[in-house]
C-alpha cells in the first residue's frame, strides 16, 4: 500500500492509467491497494497543484509608447489558482501562459497611451492591464488578483527632461493654487465688504426713516396741540359772547396782574373834549 498525503493549500488531481478522476482536497489519500492474483494494478498518479496566491514578476520590459518613446517596465503580478484542472488541462503552463497575457496587455495599454497620460494617471496602465487579463485567464483557471506597475524606467535624457517636466508641473499647480487660493479671499473680502456697506445702508435708511417718523410725530403734537388752543380760544370767545361780564372780569384780572409788576406801563386813552364858542 502507498500514501499521499495532500497538504494546505493544495488540491491533488488524481489519474488513473493517465486518465483524471477526481480532484482531491486536502488529506492523506491511498494510492495502489493491495494486489490480486490475475489483476492488473491500475496506474495512479496524483499531480500536486498550489492554490494559495502567488506573485509573477515581468522585468525589464521595453515598450514604445503612442508618441514613439521607448519606456522599460516592470510589473507584479498578484494571481491564485481556482480550478486546478483548467489549469492543467487546458493549457500546456498556466505559470508561462500568463507572463505572456500581463506582457501582451501591458505592451496594448502602453502602445496606446503617450507618454504625458502615463506619467500623469499611472494607475490607468495597471486598471488596463487587470481588465485586459482577468478574462483571459479564468479561461484557463486562474483569478488574477491584481496588476501593478512597479517601475517605469525612460532613456537618461528623456529622464532629465521628464524631471524638469515635473518640476514645472509642480510649480504651476502650486501657483495655480495660489491664485486660487488669493481670488477665494479677495473674493471673500469683496463679499464681507458688500456686507457691511449694505448693513450700513440699511443703518442709514432706518435712522432716516426713524427722523422722519420722530419729526411727522412732533408736528402732529404741535398741530394738535394748535388746534386745542383755538378750541378753547373758540370756547371763551363763545362764553365771553354769551356773558359780557366774564369779559370785563378777566379784564379786571389783566389789570390787577399788571398793576402788580412794577415794570408795567399802563396807558389809559381818555377822549379829548374842546369847548368851541360860536360868536353869533
């Protein structure tokens, strides 16, 4: 009797005389049972396939880019095995089928872009990579988990150049930024400042308006206040009209107040009275 244990991690494709029977998960399996006179013994095979996720490195790949510059990359690739048997029967080596499927992709995604897209969305190349790949390879039982660009790698002069580009870019946004930055407040003091005058028009509205209302107020008072005094003036003429001797009393008064103040001077007119002798 022979043993095979298959551990963790792990799934065992079980052949039988070179045909696959089964898939055998993790455990200590029987590979010939005992023998019978008279019987062939089966050839049994079991094939060791890993599932757990791995890591494929593609080195040092030089690729033109859309605008005909010659950019080296390299890439990590995260992948695991989900159906072992697509993976052994469908493909001769599902490890070198997919180093061949990353480098075609990255080499479409980078034909396709130019140089400024690549340095300035870095991540679009791994998103294209990953959508190019994952398809392809469920075909053949494998689950690309995911696509980094690792290093992207220009020609010496084009580096210089590249940096100064960057540089240049980073200034800008930073004076972009600035601007921005001065335009909010100058903004914002214009704003603060319309504010403010518009509360101090409204002030002055409101205090004028209040003057109005304070001076229409008083002459109100003071008309009213005419208008009683020749009310009552109205009332005494009446009752002087009506009763002569209420007259000459409040004259009589008149008199005695003023005879009272030693700086009064009263006048009285007397007529003046000739004696004319006519001669006959």
């Amino acid at each position: 009797m022979s043993e095979v244990i298959v551990h963790s991690g792990f799934r065992g494709l079980r052949y039988v005389d070179g045909r696959l029977e089964t898939v055998l998960e993790p455990g200590r399996y029987e590979l010939v049972r005992r023998r019978f006179p008279g019987r062939r013994v089966p050839s049994v095979e079991i094939n060791l396939i890993d599932v757990r996720e791995r890591e494929l490195n593609i080195k040092g790949q030089e690729i033109l880019t859309a605008d005909k510059v010659a950019v080296r990359v390299n890439i990590i690739t995260h992948f695991r095995v989900t159906d072992p048997v697509a993976a052994v029967e469908r493909v001769a080596d599902y490890s070198d089928r997919l180093y061949s499927d990353v480098q075609l992709a990255a080499r479409r995604s980078l034909a396709s872009m130019t140089l400024e897209a690549i340095l300035t969305n870095r991540n679009q190349l791994s998103e294209d990579i990953l959508r190019d790949v994952e398809g392809v390879a469920a075909g053949y039982g494998v689950a690309i988990i995911r696509a980094d660009v690792k290093d992207l790698v220009f020609p010496g002069n084009l580096q210089e150049v590249m940096n100064r580009v960057l540089m240049a870019q980073r200034i800008a946004e930073a004076q972009m930024v600035e601007a921005r930055t001065r335009a909010e407040r100058e903004a914002l003091e214009a704003t603060s400042k319309a504010d403010a005058e518009r509360v101090a028009a409204q002030a002055r509205v409101e205090k004028t308006r209040l003057a109005a209302e304070a001076d229409a107020e008083a002459k109100r008072i003071r008309a009213d206040a005419d208008v009683d005094a020749l009310r009552r003036l109205a009332a005494g003429a009446e009752a002087y009209a009506q009763h002569p001797a209420l007259l000459r009393l409040r004259e009589l008064e008149t008199l005695g107040d003023l005879g009272s103040n030693a700086a009064a001077r009263l006048y009285i007119g007397f007529e003046k009275h000739s004696n004319t002798l006519d001669a006959d």
